[in-house]
C-alpha cells in the first residue's frame, strides 16, 4: 500500500517539474554556455521509433535544475540514446532553434536574431496534466480536450508557429497528436 509520504512527494515532484525528453550533447568547456554551468539537450518528441530529432530545437538548461535523468530505452534514427530530464518547472532555458528562409528575403535581416521573436516551436506540459483525473482537461488556449495520458505517458502541448497541438499517450489511443 502506498503511504501518505511517498503520494504527497510524488504530488509534490509533479507540482514542480517537468519532463523533457532528449539527447544530452557534448560540447567543449569554453563554450560561453557551458561555461555558466548550462546543459545542452536536443529536445526530442517522437511519434515513430527510431525517433527523428535532428530537426528539433536544442535548449540549454542550468545543471542546478536537472533534479534527474532517466535512460528510455528508445534511440534516435542517428542511433543516440533518449533520455528523460526531470527539470524544476520554474528554470529558465535558452532555446536555440534555426530556420530556412530565402536569400531574396535575407537581404533586408538586419541582425541574425531578433530578440522579441518568438521560437517557432515551443513543448510543454499540458495545464493540470499531471494534476487532473479522468475528466477532461484545459488545453493552453483555455479549450477543453477529453485527452487522458496514461501515468509516465507524454502529456505535453507543441506550439508551432502559433498553433497549439496536444500530444497524448495513451492505452486507448496509442498517440494523439491533435488541435488543442
């Protein structure tokens, strides 16, 4: 039987971090990030096995807020080992991410990044996912989805370009990737 300890600290993780799925890169220690103790990771969310991430976002997290890290046992189509990050839901990431566009529309870029613009692709956990029971849940935008993750499943939302996707797994439906 469980007890009210291990429930309340299980209540307790889930209230305070998030899981992120993906590759733990290697990168040289005079990396100005590396340098401010900053973790590289190819965030993965797969669909198919192996799991095609090369084209995802790589975020940068404090090791200071990577509570833990689990071995998945699934791999990417480059043969690399997922790995879950257990990551405090309150530390900030940086997020790299690049875009194609065309040389015609380049010539008047004025500077390689803009600061107030928005990553095209953005993951995170459902409002109340880990929190809610069988009912339905709120997806970001505030509508209801009748989506239920099986517990240890994803149960994330993927914002693309302004559109909002939630990505369930679930015993009744083996992945829903659907509007929210």
């Amino acid at each position: 039987m469980a007890s009210y300890e291990s429930a309340r600290a299980k209540a307790f993780s889930n209230a305070t971090t998030t899981t992120v799925t993906g590759v733990p890169l290697e990168v040289s220690d005079d990396h100005p990030l590396r340098q401010g103790r900053r973790l590289p990771i190819q965030v993965c969310v797969c669909v198919t096995d192996p799991c095609p991430c090369a084209d995802h976002p790589i975020i940068w997290v404090d090791e200071s807020a990577v509570l833990s890290r689990t071995a998945t046992g699934r791999r990417t189509d480059g043969d690399e080992e997922l790995v879950e990050f257990a990551i405090d839901a309150e530390a900030s990431v940086v997020v790299e991410s690049f875009r194609r566009i065309k040389a015609a529309d380049a010539a008047g870029f004025a500077g390689l990044a803009r600061p107030t613009a928005r990553p095209t692709f953005i993951v995170r956990r459902r409002p109340g996912a880990s929190r809610s029971t069988k009912r339905d849940r709120p997806c970001h935008d505030g509508s209801s989805s009748a989506l239920i993750a099986d517990p240890g499943c994803n149960d994330v939302e993927i914002e693309e370009n302004g559109t909002t996707y939630c990505f369930v797994e679930s015993s009744e439906h083996y992945c829903i990737y659907e509007l929210c």
